[in-house]
C-alpha cells in the first residue's frame, strides 16, 4: 500500500544519494550544505532523538576517496570534479571544497586560532542589545574546546619540536587534533622558527591556539591517530560515528539547492523549505519542506549565490535577472574578504628532511615585525588613510561611512593590538626544498559574489580586487623582502645553497633586498588566492552592510539562520576551521535553547 503520509512510512536516515528519500517530505530543519560548518550544526541539532534533520549535499560522500581521507594528498582534489573552481579576477581560481565535508575533506588540517582581540571585536560590530550573545573570544575559545579532541605530542613528536599546551585544547570533542606521525624530524622546522625569532625579534610559543598568535610555533593538524593519521574531516568527526543511530537525520548527497521556497507575506518572511536538483543539473525538480527553519551552510561563495537566486539581494542587481525581491538586502555578496599568497623557496644543501610531513611551523608576526624600521610610518599611514581606502572600496560594502567603521576596528586591531598581519607559513618541499607560502592575512581591498543569471548551475561572478588598496600589496611585498632576508639568516641560511624563488635573476637583490617595483611585478604575477573566503553575508549591525543579527538570522526572515564562513565579519589571523566549528557549534546551542 503506497504512504499517502509522511509519518506512515519510515524515515530514511544516513547518507543517501536518492532524491525520493527526502522530496516532499518536511523535517524540523533542513541543512543547505553539507561542509565544515553544515555537517557540525546538522550533529548537534540531530542529538535530539525527536528533532529531524536533512542535509543536502551538491557534493558526493567520497569519504572512501584517499584524496579525502589522506592527508598527504593535500592538493590532489583541486581542480577535480571535489572543487568548485571557481573562476575569480585576474584569472585567478579559488579552490572550494564540493564533496561531504566541503572544504574539510580537501584541506590542509592545519589547526590554528586568531587573536582573542580579533573575536571580540566581531562584538563591537553588532547592536548594543546583542551583547549578552557573547560573540567574543571566551565564548568561542570554548565552542573550539568542544568541537576538539586533542592528542598532545609523544616523547618522538617532542624530539622533533612538536609542542603544545593542554588548556588550550578539548578532551572530548569529534575533531581530532593531533601531531602527525611522520612529522619531519630534520633540522629544517625548528631552525627556521630559530631563524624567524632572530630575524623578527619574534616570541616561540609552546602553542599558539590560545588567542596569542603573534608568535611562532609547531602546530598540529586535523587528524585521526587512532585511525592511521587520516585527515579527522566534519563528517569523519560528526557524522561517521553516529550514522547508524541517528535515524532522525538524513544527509542527501549529489543534489544541489536551487532556491528557497518563500510563504507568502509576513514581514518577516518565512522559508517553507528549498528546491533542489540533482548536481549533475540533470532530472526533475524537487522539493522539500521545512517546520522550523532553514540552515544555510553553502560556504562564503554560494551561500551569497543562494540567496540572490531566492530573491534576498540587492533589487537593482537581481530584478533585471528575471529575480523578484523577497527581501531587499543589497549587501548579500559584499563585503568579501580574501587573502593572497605568495611562495618563496631556496635549494637545499641537501640535508636530510627526515620524514614526510605534513609541515607544521608557523610564524604570524605582527606589521612592526613586518615593516621593521618602518613599522610606526606604516601604521600612520593605515591611520591617515582609513577614509580614503573606505571610499574606495565602498562599492563593496553598505556605505564608506560603514567600511569606514569597520576599517577602523581593523586598524586598531593592527596598529594597538599587534594582530598578526601576515602568515609565513614554512613548507617543506614546496615551491623547492626550502620553501615559505605567505600571505597577508588582514586585506583592506574587499569584494563582491554575484549571480550573473537565475540559473543555479551557472557559478557567480567572484571580484575579490585583490591589492586594490595598495596597503595589501605592500604588506606582501615586505614580507617577501623579510622571507628573502630569512632565507640568509642562521642557522636556516646553513642548510640552504642560496634563493631559488623568485631567485635573483627575476628579483635582483642589490643593497636593499630588491626594488618594490620587481617585487610588485613577480607578486602580481605569481601570487594565488589562499582558498579563506569570508563575510559574504556578515554577522553585523544592518548599518554596517550586516546579511545576519548575532543570532545568525537572515535580517528581515522569521525563520532563515547562516552558519558558515559567510558570517565571520572580518578575516582573522589564522586558518579558519576552528574558528568555523566553534561557530557551528554556538549556532547549534542559540537554535537548541531557542535563542
Ligand atoms: C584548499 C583549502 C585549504 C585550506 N586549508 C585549511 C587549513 O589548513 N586549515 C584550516 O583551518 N582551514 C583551511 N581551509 C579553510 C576551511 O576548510 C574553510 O574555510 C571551511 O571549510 C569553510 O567552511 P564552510 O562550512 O563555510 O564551507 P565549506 O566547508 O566549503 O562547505 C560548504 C558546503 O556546501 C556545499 N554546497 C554549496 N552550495 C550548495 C548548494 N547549492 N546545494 C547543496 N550543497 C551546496 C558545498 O559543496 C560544500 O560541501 C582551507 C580551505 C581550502 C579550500
């Protein structure tokens, strides 16, 4: 007899890549995106045996897929059918992860935090009256010990450097925090931490992850050590364990959210649930309802998208795409945030690495250690021109008079707080045996994410203006010039036969490290997006271009939250996974407790 009702018929519950086990059906929550952030919330709403839960992932289950599960594969998923690729300005491409997980199954499993000041500002960025939500650094230091389970270094890890202290870190949490096995056990980590302190006048920490980054440290990563050092991923952490019990939550791979579905009226307008479309584009439409709200947790990029296809956007910019406003919110899509990064190498003397890895040291120097010399010119020169980059830039963002507060916080943060303006990351191996990535960690340019059509498989257009206030390129170009100089500092200049990239033929080095303008045009040239996009729908006060309140709800909406990297309102001086989970995880408390 076929179920004419929903509850006659049981519930399918695991991962299902059959469109009919969740179309038309209604569950208390449905969860648009099954990444970091999306799967996190999905396990803690699901804890609760009566509340039903639906995941929708565009992306296939590849947990079985050694691109996915092995870390040392880092790199091996980019440009794969498990990537978006997104196409962004000066043809650069912005690697997203479109599998289970997201950007948790493809990505490096470096654990690091920012600085506590950085987080409770995001507090001074909403209404007054959101302060008793605590978006601040205890609160969230705590959501991170949640989400954490931490292995501190054995006695063969310790000989190598690795480090770490146990307040900073979880006991119970689903991720899995760990040093890898086969860390590299040559000289070339702790060497380069000596090198950076005697360079920078930089402090070695035991561990950075406590809200004081401005240091250099051996860090851990997202791994599983009671599972062979396999890359401790969102659903290999919070879904993996609890697949068969939790018979309340579906998670529908391959399929693809098309828009929110809109009941009619209200002020506040309410999702009745969303439409969805096999991935590959091919089939029927489907649809599926929602009794409480809907979750959005597509990353940065498409979240933005979903919204401006569901008519939550800028009128001036949806209407002539055949799009009619449901809510008027023209900074959907703005105010994006993405960093750059550079990489430097030099030629080994052909010291042994003594492992494979994944490297693990990581330096975060602040603009004075940075700019040396020039640091206090540099930061008169962030504070005398926070206007005019504002204006520059508003085209990105609400107002000039709104990036303009929001500069000014970032500033403080730089120029009184000692925010670490830069990541100079050592990588053994990579672009040559000695190698550095770095990266400017606090861009002034913003951006934009726009749809250029209705059409849910066409991907939006990304402008990130990359070094359009040229404080951004600056910043990378004194980091270059410092790496270089890194590179000839003792005891690393005693494993190295000279620089290798860019070397001296493209960047002559002369008296001062090299010109400016070389360094620019090699920058320019060489330089990729980091993969960190943020703020996209941001967690802020409406004046300010805010998409949600400090509840995450969509502003003008009853029942739409975003849990997911669009929220965060600035970049922070870090990766960005722990400071996702810990959003995930408040999230799923303020929606549990009715908040
Ligand atoms: C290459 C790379 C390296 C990184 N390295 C590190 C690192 O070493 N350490 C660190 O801490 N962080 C790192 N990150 C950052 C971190 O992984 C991301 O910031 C994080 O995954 C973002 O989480 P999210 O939940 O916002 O989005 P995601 O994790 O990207 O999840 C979004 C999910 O939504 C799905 N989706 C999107 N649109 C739809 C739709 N319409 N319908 C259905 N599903 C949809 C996507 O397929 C995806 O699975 C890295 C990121 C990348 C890309």
């Amino acid at each position: 007899i076929p179920a004419t009702n929903s509850t006659l018929h049981k519930r399918a519950s695991g991962v299902s890549w059959n469109p009919w086990d969740a179309a038309y059906q209604t569950y208390d929550y449905i969860v648009v995106g099954g990444g970091l952030t999306g799967i996190t919330v999905a396990a803690r709403l699901a804890e609760n045996p009566s509340t039903t839960v639906l995941v929708i992932e565009a992306g296939a289950d590849d947990r079985w897929d050694q691109r996915v599960y092995d870390i040392y594969a880092y790199t091996q998923a980019f440009s794969t059918s498990l990537d978006w690729q997104f196409p962004t300005d000066h043809g650069r491409q912005m690697v997203a992860g479109k599998t289970l997980g997201g950007g948790s199954s493809i990505n490096g499993g470096h654990w690091t935090r920012g600085l506590d000041a950085q987080y409770d500002a995001w507090g001074q960025l909403l209404e007054s009256s959101e302060a008793s939500l605590n978006w601040n650094w205890a609160n969230l230091f705590d959501y991170m010990k949640k989400s954490e389970t931490w292995s501190g270094p054995n006695d063969q890890q310790r000989a190598k450097g690795a480090d770490g202290i146990d307040d900073y870190h979880g006991s119970w949490g689903p991720v899995q925090v760990t040093f890898p096995d086969d860390m590299f056990g040559g000289p070339q980590q702790g060497y380069f931490a000596q090198s950076m302190q005697t360079l920078t006048g930089i402090a070695k920490s035991r561990d950075l992850n406590g809200g004081k980054p401005n240091c250099v440290a051996f860090t851990p990563q997202m791994m599983n050590w009671h599972d062979q050092d396999h890359r401790s991923s969102s659903p290999a952490a919070y879904l993996t364990p609890v697949e068969s019990d939790r018979t309340n939550w579906l998670t529908l791979v391959n399929h693809q959210v098309t828009t929110l579905l809109w009941a009619n009226g209200g002020t506040d307008k309410t999702s009745t649930g969303v439409r969805f479309k096999q991935a590959d584009n091919s089939g029927q439409d489907y649809e599926v309802y929602a009794r409480k709200e809907v979750i959005l947790a597509g990353g940065a990029i498409n979240t933005p998208a979903i919204l401006q296809r569901s008519g939550v956007g800028d009128p001036a910019h949806m209407n002539p795409l055949g799009i009619s406003t449901v809510i008027s919110l023209p900074t959907v899509g703005k105010n994006l945030q993405e960093q750059t990064m550079s990489a430097l190498g030099a030629n080994s003397n052909g010291f042994d690495w003594g492992g494979r890895g994944p490297s693990g040291v990581i330096a975060y120097p602040n603009l004075y250690q940075v700019f040396g010399t020039n640091g206090n010119a540099t930061a008169q020169r962030i504070r005398d021109n926070l206007a005019t980059w504002a204006d520059s830039q508003k085209g990105s963002a609400a107002s000039k008079a709104a990036l303009q507060t929001i500069f000014g916080v970032q500033a403080d943060l730089i120029i009184n707080k000692n925010a670490p303006v830069v990541e100079i990351f050592y990588d053994t191996g990579y672009p040559n045996a000695i190698g550095v990535d770095m990266w400017q960690l606090l861009p002034f340019s913003r951006g934009t994410v726009k749809i250029t059509t209705s059409d849910a498989f066409t991907k939006p257009e990304i402008k990130v203006n990359y070094f359009s206030v040229d404080l951004d390129l600056d910043v990378q170009v004194a980091s270059a010039k410092m790496v270089r100089k890194l590179f000839k500092t003792a005891p690393l200049s005693t494993l190295s036969t000279g620089e290798s990239h860019p070397g001296f033929s493209r960047v002559p080095d002369g008296t001062d490290g090299g010109s400016d303008a070389n360094w620019k045009g090699w920058i320019w040239d060489t330089f990729n997006p980091v993969h960190h996009p943020v703020a996209t729908c941001a967690m802020m006060r409406r004046d300010l271009g805010g998409v949600v309140n400090g509840r995450l709800k969509l502003y003008g909406a009853a029942n739409v939250r975003i849990v997911d990297a669009s929220i965060m309102p600035t970049q922070i001086s870090a990766h960005l996974s722990s400071t996702l989970y810990a959003i995930a995880e408040k999230a799923a408390d303020m929606i549990k407790n009715g908040v």
